[in-house]
C-alpha cells in the first residue's frame, strides 16, 4: 500500500518546473558506475548471517529504535524524506555515526554471495500460516541507511560515491526479495522506489556520469514474486498438519493430538479468510462438518490425482480432506504462478479470472472441506502491479538517460523520442509500447502508456523534465 | 580444461550451438496438469535441500569414476549413449539403456539429490581466477558435462516404460543442472550451461510427444526468464584479466604508487609474448626486451594518460604514473570499456543488443583491421582478452528460441485439446497467450498442411545465415480407434 501512495505522489513531488536533468557523455568505463555491485567485489559470505549480525550491532547501538517515539529513527527517517537541498549537511553524523558497524555489515552483506534462508524455509514448513519470520533480518533498515548514506554523498557533491552506495541498497533489495517471504512481498518494491527517488537526484547532478548502461544491464525483471509464491506453498504445507506424510501415504498417516490442535486454529483462519466466522471454541465441529460434506469430493480428487481405487477407499476422512486441500491450494498456486510469468495485460486477466473462480462464502461442491484457496489467493492478489510498476519506473529512467546522452551530444533535448539515436529505447514494459513523450517550450513530458487492463497499483508515472538554465553572462 | 584452452572449447560450442536444427513430433492434444507443481521444470523450494551443489555434482562425478574408472571407455559410452538420445525414441535398443541406467544407478540418485541443493557455490573459481586468470583450471565444468547423457538414458527409459511425469522430473533435474552451471563465472561456464539446457529441453520435446503428458505450457512459462545469464559469466571474465596480469590491480587502485618488481615485469612480457598471437604485438614482442617495451610506452604514453583522465584519475596522480603503469591502465581500461558495453548490451532485447553490438564492433579498436595505431595500448588487452560478445549473444538468442517454441507448441496442444484440431493461424489460439519470437519481437512462423504444422524460427539479423533456423513440426496423433465391445456370452 506503501508504494501506491509513493507511486501516486511521484507526480506531484515534481517541481512546477520541471525535473532537472543534466547532459552526460558515455561511460569510459561501464563497471565504474554500476548499479549492482560486481563479483570483483563480491565476498564469501552469507547475507542473511551479516544481516542478523548488523541487527545486533545496531540495537546496541540503538537500543530503542523499535519503541516508542525515537528520536534516531524520527531523524533517519527525515534524513529520507526532507528535499536534499534542504537538508544541513550536519545532520547525517548523528544518525550515521552510531550505526557505523552495522552499516559496514550491511555494506559488506550487500556484496556477499549467497543467501541461506533455510532457517525460514524450515520454519515456515513446520508452522505454517502462524509464522513469524525468524530467519529474515531487518533488511529495511540496512537499505535505508545505505541509502542515507548515499544522500549524505550526494549533498557532500560526489554523485559517484552515492550512486556506490544505491547500487549496495539495491543489492540488498533483490537478496529480500529472493527470500520466501509470502507476506513482505511489496516491501522490497517500496523500498525500491525509495531507492530510484534518489538516483533520479543523481540524474540531476552536473557530475553525474551517464546511468544507461548501469540501467541496461540490470536483471530483469528486476523484482519477481517467485520468492513469494514458493513461500506460499511452504506456508500451505506447514498450515496443514502432516500433509507432506499424508501427500506420500494417505492410508498409514495418523496425526496426534498436538497436530489436531494445529489443524483447528489453521481451520479456524483458514474459514475467516474465506468469509466464514465462527467461534475457534466451536472450531473442531465446524471441521467435522465441513469434512464430512466434502468427503466424495476429496475422494474424487485423490482419485484424478492418480491414488488407487485401494487407497483411496481406505483413507481416513480427515486425510482425504487435507489431502483434498493441499492440491486445490497447489492447483491455484500453480495457476498464478504461471500467470504471474506472463506479461503484465494476460498476467492480471488470469489473475483476475482466479480471483473470480473462487469467491469468499459458503462452501462450493468440489471445494475442499479445509478452505486454503481463499487465504492463498488474499496473499497473491497484489503479487503483480507494485512488480511491474517498478519495471515501468526502471524503463522510464532509462529513457531518461538516454536523454541525458542525447542532451550532451546536441545541446538540446529532442522534439520526438525517435530523434535519439546514441542508444536504443527501451519499451514500456506493462504495455509494450513505446512512451509517450513532448517537448513544449524546453520542456520535456514523458508519460507512460496506458495498459488494457488498470490496476490500483499500477500508476501512470508523468515526468516532467528540463536542463539547467544556461549561466547569465555577466555584462 | 584451462581457460586459456578455451578458444577451442568454445568454437566446439559454437559449432554444437549453432546448426540449423528441424524437430518433428507426432504429439496427441493435451489439456493443462492439473497440478503444475507435479510437472514442475525446475525443483520447487518445498523440494530443495540445504547444501551446496557443486560439491554434491563432484560426489556424482567420484561415483562415476567408482562406476567406469576408465576414461577412454566412458568417452566410448558418452559417445554411445549420445547416438541412444539422438535417435528417434521407438528406435531406440530399450534393453540397452535399462542397462546403462542400472548401472549408473548410484550416481543418478546423487545428481537427483544435488540439483535439489539450495545453493551453488562457485566462490572457489572466483578465488582460482583472481589468482590465475586465463591459466584457470576448470575440471568441475568437464565434469558437469559428463552427467548429462546419462539424465538422456534416464528420461528415455522413463518414456520408453510409460512414465512421463518420472521423465519430466528427470528433465527438471537437467534444466536445475544447467542453472548450476550458468552460475559459475565464466562465459565458458554459461556456454556449457546453454548447451545442458538444451540436451534437457530436446529431452522435454520427446516427453511432450507421449500420449499421456499434459500441456507443459504452464510450466515452461512458469520458468524464469531469461532462463540462463551471461551476467555472471562477463563478471568473471573481468576477474580473469586482472588474475592474468600480475600487479594489475594494485596498479588500477594505486598507479601512481605501484612499483613492478623485475620479476613481475619479466613475467608480464613473457605474457604478451604467449597471448600476443595477433600481428602487431606478435612482431613486436617476439624480440621484446625493455627497449622495444620502452618504445611503444612512449608512443602511446599521452594516450593513455589522457584514458586515465577520462577515467576520472587526478592529474597529479596522472603525472606520476610510471609508463609501465599507465600502459598496463590504459590495456584494461580499454579492455573494460569493451566488456561493459558487451555485458549491457547482452542484457536487451535480441533487436536492441545486436544494434549495439553492431556499435561496439564499429567503435572499438580491439575489432578494426590489425596493424599499429601510434594511440594504440602496449598492452592490447582488448585485443587479446575481450570474449566474442556477439556469439555469446547469438547462443543465448537460440535457447530462448527454443523455450518460447516449445511454449507455442505446448500451447498449440492446449488449443487442440479444446478446439479438437490444428488452428488455422496462431492468432487464433485464444486459451493461452504465444511467446512471440525473441529475435524479432513478433509471432513465429506458422503454416498449416492438414494434420501437420510447422513453427519457424527463422535465421536472424546478425549471425551465420541458415545454421541459426529453428522449426518445429507437430503431427496430431489421430485418436486410437476405440475397439467395438465383445459382447459377453
């Protein structure tokens, strides 16, 4: 939701105007400037043990930064937020200097090269739909203090020393993103524009080397939801008790009573999220009941899921409809996992007709008696746009710098967007067409295309663009 | 293999990547899986286990050796067992390959294991070639290679007894190999990667042709995108150039306060002595000793302070530098400069990085016709070390291709299953969207001649012609005649 609310503002923080951007020549050097850091750089380590170790590092530093008004936090956070040229340079020492270790363990987990999430994948096997996040570190705060760091250089006039800095939070940003996190999906995305705010202040400085090529060669799609959605099915696995014993043997299974205890409280969230209430007192009644009416259908897709005659007659009903909710929650997972590949247009069509395809109420014949579709679908629902918002935004500062080359080798900006030939324009990556652009008086609109199908989450983005004033010529 | 037996390798691979290939298939139509997760193409996290898998592909490569300790005699297999895949699966001698299955029984269960390990650690490499460059020793990528023929024996014998969903999971297991591989740093690594993905994708084609499979459209578009990177592989070759010349890159940090040892720079001419195998620096260097080394650091001396500045290095650093050190700076930031463009540009759209290799090879010194240039490195580094981007290019190209048609195909199935024949033009296939072509941005070529269609990939802008076409026939299988009840006396 963050990021709605960022994406919808990024009109109107613009200056009346116009954004500054001035002209760059070409890269001497691609891997000086770059927005990922290199394996040059790159250290034998594990990021989410560096993470955990800047974690400690900062609350010793910081012990309340959680509780309460905090006065560091209050002042990072403004540090982020107020207009740069605002900003005396003086206040960054108290917020930096008493994170100074943690950063450095941010700083070296961001070039570190691999991530170990088994600590969360094993605890979201085990407990399902109650699990906390123990194995993620506190990577917002890591990337917003690189990123402080960052403005810090910037104001300081070192565009080159601060885009070092954003490319260190970006790292950080795909490596939160990778990890199995069903539930902080959109963060990474919101922090990415946090991160893109500041470089777009880059772009601004005189000295600021041309980002083209550091843009071309990122990754792309710079953010997946794939993390995500394999942390939903760890998640639906953990939410139903013994359902990977009862997925290889549905006959032989028995859970015991701790199990049963576990499966009334998933039964119980589980039925809230599909529009059903009732008192968790009442929950192991309202289970019997529902597995009892579901209990042909659960039979009938242990069947075309290829069980025996045998097997399937002998299974005990409370296996047959875990295992019944186990593969309709796989089968819709499936489906969106293979929409969400797609391009933005069929990508939310799919997802829309999932959505349809399974609404909250009453039980439906064919549904499972353990409802997990619903839940499963809450969580992917906003999988797609903040993803491919962010694409448009990369596609749009890329245009940008093309500009800015353009800038440099005319002295002007172009009438048309097909006057620049110094390097290729990238499309608008949700509708695949090119961006709409304008020149009126010096300055230049950009504004991203329309798609077939809006969603909340993906804004147009309108930049407003200009180069710096000539200097007056003094009589 | 060392990288700097790489050129061979690597023209080995081109070659082996770039033939024009026809695949025909007699295929049934196909809904969608019910359950995408059971024919998923690359293991799931809920499947993965903790552990690094390039140690566990090293345990595979040991309990091969236990198998057939005898080199030769595993060449003579791999080449047998490489006729076994090629050939048209109803053709192929079953008992032979239950045989070789059975008895590489051992290893095929730990190369299962390890393309389920969460991570692929290739630190050690980076480590070989900061210290090595282009001398690297690679025997983990030959021993990688080795597996994949017996994953073909693997999935054929799956097919060949009925099972296509075990086949699937042994292509799952071939595809998760190439993604191993291509995260190791070097092109060479992805290169081999490419080919790996292609054995495992020429293995999906056969199991799409069993009458039982479902459509793998959801599956092959579930796949990341794009599928294998040259990313990490241009990273390295940077590390490489650095591990290839001594004291590179203390100079690159400190020029000004570096000082070669006699040692260092006798090994650094030795050096351009053996890559120099180009005109100019081959004449120069083959009667090189510190004068004719003096000459050509002289003649470019305000070319390369110029780079340096360029660079963005202080003027009193600039004057500073030792010519030796300036020289050496300008060869790589040269050569620098020619990789990131390369490594940006692989990372377009085909159309888009084509264009700017097209660029790249206008602009650069490193590709105009030899002969010395007064502005010119000493130390050519570009020349010599700079990989061919637009081959790499071009191999990448392929394996997209080659995804995105079976994903047409698989999506034709889907069609037929629904409509109960071929459709008259792909536009009118609406149950699923069709990748367009990735070397044009449009749709594949698509005819129509009664039960049979052919999809076409035709040659694309840059490249060798017809070696780059790519077409796929599909025959609907009719469906079998149901027998008329006997009637029960």
């Amino acid at each position: 939701m963050t990021s709605l609310v960022l994406f919808a503002t990024l009109i109107a923080a613009q200056p009346e105007d116009g954004r500054q951007i001035s002209p760059a020549a070409p890269q001497a050097n691609p891997f000086r400037v770059q927005l990922l850091p290199g394996l040059m750089d790159q250290v034998a380590d594990d990021v989410v043990k560096l993470g955990h170790q800047a974690d400690e590092e900062l609350t010793k530093a910081i012990p309340d930064r959680f509780g309460g008004p905090n006065p560091w936090k209050r002042q990072a956070d403004s540090l982020l937020a107020d207009p740069l040229d605002d900003i005396d340079p003086k206040r960054f020492d108290p917020v930096l200097k008493p994170a100074a270790k943690a950063i450095e363990l941010w700083e070296r987990a961001a070039r570190a090269d691999r991530a170990d999430w088994s600590n969360l994948t094993k605890h979201l096997r085990k407990v399902g739909i109650a699990a906390g996040f123990p194995g993620t570190p506190d990577f917002e705060t890591g990337i917003q203090l690189l990123a402080i760091q960052a403005r810090m250089h910037l104001r300081a006039g070192n565009p080159v020393e601060a885009i070092r800095n954003l490319a260190l939070s970006l790292s950080l940003i795909r490596r939160w993103n990778q990890a199995p996190n069903p539930f902080q999906n959109a963060q990474p995305a919101y922090l990415t524009d946090q991160v893109l705010d500041i470089l777009q202040d880059c772009q601004a400085h005189p000295r600021c080397p041309s980002l083209y090529e550091a843009l071309a060669s990122l990754p792309r799609p710079f953010l997946t939801p794939r993390g995500a959605l394999e942390g939903l099915r760890l998640m639906l696995v953990g939410t139903l008790p013994g359902s990977e014993q009862i997925r290889a043997d549905p006959v032989g299974t028995r859970l015991d009573n701790d199990a049963m205890q576990r499966l009334d409280r998933a039964f119980y969230t589980l039925s809230a999220f599909s529009g059903r209430r009732f008192n968790l007192l009442t929950a192991r009644l309202h289970l019997g009941l529902a597995i009892k009416n579901a209990d042909a259908d659960a039979r009938e897709a242990m069947r075309s899921a290829g069980y025996t005659k045998e097997v399937v007659a002998a299974t005990p009903a409370l296996n047959a409809a875990i295992l019944h909710s186990l593969m309709a929650g796989e089968d819709v997972l499936g489906q969106e996992s293979a929409a969400l590949a797609l391009s933005y247009d069929p990508a939310q069509e799919r997802m829309e007709a999932v959505d349809r395809a399974h609404p909250r109420g009453e039980a439906k014949p064919g549904e499972p008696g353990i409802p997990s579709v619903r839940f499963l679908i809450e969580q992917s629902m906003n999988l797609l746009a903040p993803f491919h918002a962010l694409e448009r935004r990369l596609d749009m500062l890329r245009t940008i710098e093309a500009l800015r080359l353009h800038a440099h080798q005319t002295g002007k900006l172009p009438a048309k967007l097909e006057d620049i030939k110094v390097v290729a324009l990238p499309l608008d990556s949700p509708s695949g067409k090119p961006f709409d652009y304008q020149l009126e008086g010096g300055m230049a609109f950009l504004d991203s295309p329309a798609v077939s199908r809006p969603n909340a989450g993906l804004f147009s983005l309108v930049y407003r663009l200009r180069l710096p004033k000539p200097p007056e010529k003094k009589p | 293999m060392s990288l700097s037996c790489r050129v061979g390798v690597l023209l080995l691979l081109f070659a082996s990547l770039s033939a024009a290939e026809t695949v025909s298939l007699a295929v049934s139509p196909a809904p969608p899986p019910r359950n995408l997760y059971r024919w998923q193409l690359l293991p799931g996290l809920l499947v993965q286990k903790p552990g690094d898998a390039i140690e566990a592909y090293r345990k595979v490569h040991a309990a091969i050796k236990e198998v057939e300790p005898d080199q030769a005699a595993f060449a003579r297999l791999t080449e047998e067992m490489d006729k076994l895949r090629m050939a048209r699966l109803e053709d192929v001698d079953r008992v032979r390959v239950k045989e070789i299955v059975e008895q590489f029984k051992k290893p095929l269960g730990l190369v299962e294991q390890a393309a389920r390990c969460e991570q692929a650690n290739w630190d050690f490499l980076v480590e070989r070639l900061r210290k090595s460059g282009i001398s690297t020793l690679l025997p983990e990528i030959q021993e990688m290679r080795e597996i994949v023929p017996l994953l073909a024996m693997q999935a054929r014998l799956h097919l060949l007894e009925d099972r296509p969903e075990e086949a699937v999971k042994v292509v799952a297991t071939g595809l998760s190999l190439a993604r191993h591989m291509d995260e190791c740093p070097t092109l060479i690594g992805h290169l081999v990667a490419i080919a790996l993905a292609r054995i495992s994708l020429d293995m999906l084609a056969d199991c799409t042709s069993h009458p039982k499979c479902p459509s793998l459209y959801g599956p092959l578009t579930d796949l990341p995108r794009p599928f294998l990177s040259p990313r990490k592989g241009y990273e390295g070759e940077r590390i490489s150039c650095y591990g290839t010349v001594p004291g590179l890159a203390k100079i690159a940090a400190n020029p000004a306060g570096t000082e070669l040892d006699a040692e260092t720079v006798a090994t650094i001419i030795r050096l351009f002595r053996g890559l120099s195998d180009d005109e100019r620096p081959l004449t120069q260097f083959r009667i090189v000793d510190r004068y004719t080394l003096g000459l050509a650091m002289q003649k470019s001396m305000k070319a390369a302070q110029e780079a340096m500045r360029t660079a963005g290095y202080d003027e009193e650093t600039i004057k500073k530098t030792p010519a030796i050190n300036a020289g050496l700076l300008y060869g790589v930031l040269q050569y620098e400069e020619g990789l990131g463009r390369m490594a940006a540009a692989a990372m377009l759209p085909y159309p888009q990085a084509s264009a700017q290799l097209d660029e790249i090879n206008k602009t650069f010194p490193f590709k105009r016709p030899r002969g010395a240039k007064p502005d010119e490195p000493p130390f050519p580094l570009a020349r010599m070390l700079l990989p061919a981007g637009d081959k790499v290019l071009l191999a990448d190209l392929r394996l997209q291709r080659r995804i995105d048609l079976l994903r047409v195909a698989e999506g034709l199935r889907q069609h037929a299953a629904q409509a109960g024949k071929w459709p008259e033009k792909l536009a009118d296939v609406k149950v699923v969207p069709l990748p367009d072509d990735p070397a044009t941005g449009k749709p594949f070529a698509y005819t129509r001649d009664g039960d049979t269609i052919t999809l076409d990939a035709p040659a694309p802008k840059r490249g060798i012609s017809s070696d780059h076409t790519l077409t796929v026939t599909l025959t609907l299988r009719k469906p079998e005649e149901k027998k008329p009840e006997e009637k029960k006396p």
